[in-house]
C-alpha cells in the first residue's frame, strides 16, 4: 500500500528471523484494494507472488479483506476464527495460493488503514498437524508483543517517505537557498539537503552522513553538544544555534523546526507526519569570524583557488598583493577574482562583501549581540 515505506531489506530481516523462530511458516507483507491484495514483499517465491483476488469470508459471510478494515491497526486476524473455513477451503484463493505450498491456516497482522485500503503482515502456518500445533498459538502470543511495534515502525517509516517526497517536490526552490541547509529528524536521520548543502556533504567538514544514514560530525565533541541540541528541539520546537569547529574555520549552526507543505495531502497523513520532528540545519558563520573557504566553495561552487581569492578580497587585500601573495600571475588572479564575481552573481569587491553577509545571519542566532551581523559588512574586515 505504501511502496515507498515497505522495503525489502528490512522485511527481509524480520520474516527470515520469524522463520527461523517458528519453523515451516511461509511470510509475506500485502497491502490491499478491496478484496484484491498485492503482495509487497514476500519471503519465498512459492505463493502469492503476484496479486491475487481473495474469495474468502467470515463466518457471517462478509468478505474477509473488507472486514478487517473496521479492526484497528495492530488487529491479529486468525482464519481459526475470523473465516468460514468450509468457504476458504473451497476457495479458489485457498486451492491456487495457500495449499500448493503446503499451507493450510494464517495469522494476519494489520499495520495500516486508509480508506479501502489496508497493508498487512501475514505468516502461513504448516499443514502438517503437528507443526500446526507447535506453531499457531506460540507465533499468535508473539504477535501480540510485537504488533504495536510494528504499526509505529511503519507509520514512521511512512512519515520519513511523505517527508522526502515532499521535499523532492521543493527541491527545486531549496535548492536556490545560499547557505547550505540539511534537513534531519530528531535523532539526527538524514533526510535531505538543498544543493550547497549536498556539496557540503561531499566534503564531509564538519558533518557527514555515515554509513546508518544519521549526520556524523567531525569532531566528537562536536556531535555530542549536535546531539544534545537536537534532543533540546525535541521537547521545545525552538529556534537554537550551535557553533562547531571546520578545517577551514569555525562555523555557526542555526537549527530550526522543519515542517514542508502539507496541504495536498490527508489529514491522516498530515498526523503522521507530525508525528515526526524534522528539523532544518542551516551552516554558516558569525560576524567576527574569518571568512570559511570550505563554506565559499560549498555555497557558490568556488574552486579552491577562487575562494582563496575571494576570502583575500574579503580581507582587504588588492589584487597586486593577492598575486604576490600567493606566488601567482597579477593576469591570472585577476582572471580568478572575474570568475568568483560571475559564480557569486556581483561586479565589484562592495557587492561582493554584501552579497556574503548573508552566511553571518546564522551566527545571529549563536550570538545575538554580534554587531557585524546587522548591516552590510565591511570591506578589509573579515
């Protein structure tokens, strides 16, 4: 029912280890349209591998999809009780899909409802009455335990969809942002950034995703206050900045809730949602600060040269000196600060310096007194 939040890796995991709890049970994860069913991933290629029309009924000859709809998320169907089994053994469903397997009785655990649509956990019990007896009740007990656990898991995993495909869709106008922005949950998920912050990623200074997909600061120390701000965000949804440590220099972090635009979608999906805490990092510096050559480069896609050019321009300093400086051609540096003018959109030094002030808008939130910050700043102080 939800493609996007139903991934093979993880139901993988999850049925092969029910499987080898409970010995001779056949799994799969379902959504269904009335009483049309589409399997989403299923553990072996032995059964219901394509969809399938259920003519199965309850014992007061409902059809047995359409009544599980009424039953809550978390709901543990068992065909013991809840179908007609004189139907469903004569059922086509029953002869084409459940019995070639060796099957005979199932369990179905309902993750989700929307409309006349459900998504479903099922697992196929043995025909043979012994591992019948030996299966149903322990696996049914394990079910209970396990079934609120799965409906949350799923509606976060759905969450954290909608949240992506939501921002794919904004991508385009995020992606005009100057100053890199990385949007995460509440325990520091990657979930999307605008263009700069992609390039800052790829640099992996001062954050990067690791390898279980949460952003990983460089410095420990560093990842721990990250941590403890986002764990702040979490209980009280405000604005707050932290300032971290780069190669380049110090850098300014402005954290800030994250909400996309919703109002396409259900107010079931909107809950959802909600229910997890996005929050959008914004990089940049404080007033006082040098100016971040890696941020330069990030940001308006400077070569490494060019941003050395640019922050020496930023600094003061006249191309005669930038050239001497840097052992370099006066032709060639002059060739570099043309270049950084048409990247960063300006025509001279003043318009330069203006167009950079704003990456000193995120350091009015580590510090608010910064005096560099209000005003534009001042060619010849970094």
């Amino acid at each position: 029912i939800y493609e996007s939040s139903l991934e093979d890796p993880q139901w993988k995991r999850f049925l092969d280890r029910m499987g080898q709890l409970y010995p001779g049970i056949g799994a799969l994860v379902y959504g269904h349209e009335g009483e049309r069913m589409f399997p989403a991933y299923v553990q072996t290629q032995e059964f219901l591998s394509d969809e399938a029309e259920v003519d199965v009924f309850t014992p007061d000859k409902q059809p047995a999809l359409t009544a599980t709809l009424r039953a809550p998320n978390g709901f543990i169907a068992r065909s013991r009780t809840q179908v007609d089994q004189e139907s469903y053994l004569r059922s086509n469903f029953y002869r084409r899909f459940i019995a070639p397997g060796g099957y005979r009785q199932f369990l179905n655990l309902k993750l989700d409802t929307h409309r006349n649509r459900a998504a479903y956990i099922a697992f196929l019990i043995s025909a043979d009455p012994e591992l019948e007896a030996a299966t149903h009740d322990p696996l049914f007990e394990t079910l209970k335990l396990l079934a609120p656990h799965a409906v949350r898991a799923l509606k976060m995993a759905r969450a954290l969809s909608m949240a992506r495909n939501a921002l794919s869709v904004m991508g385009g106008f995020l992606d005009t942002i100057v100053l890199p922005m990385v949007v995460v949950t509440g325990r520091a998920e990657f979930v999307f950034a605008n263009a700069a912050g992609r390039r800052l990623l790829a640099r992996e200074v001062p954050m990067r995703v690791a390898g279980d997909g949460r952003l990983q600061m460089q410095d420990a120390q560093d990842a721990r206050a990250f941590a403890a701000k986002l764990r702040e965000m979490e209980e009280q949804p405000v604005a707050s900045g932290l300032r971290v440590e780069g190669e380049d220099g110090p850098l300014s972090l402005c954290l800030t809730p994250f909400q996309p635009g919703l109002s396409d979608v259900s107010p079931l999906d909107r809950d959802l949602l909600q229910e997890e805490r996005l929050f959008a990092v914004f990089i940049g510096q404080c007033g006082g600060d040098a100016n971040n050559l890696g941020l330069l480069r990030d940001v308006y896609e400077l070569t490494a040269r060019e941003a050395e050019v640019c922050g020496a321009l930023l600094a003061g300093q006249s191309p005669a000196q930038i050239a001497d400086g840097a052992g370099r051609a006066l032709k060639t540096v002059r060739n570099q600060i043309q270049a950084v003018h048409d990247k960063v959109g300006v025509t001279s030094v003043a318009e330069l310096s203006e167009a950079l002030s704003v990456f000193r808008t995120v350091g009015a939130v580590f510090d608010g007194r910064d005096p560099s910050l209000f005003g534009p700043a001042q060619v010849g102080v970094p």
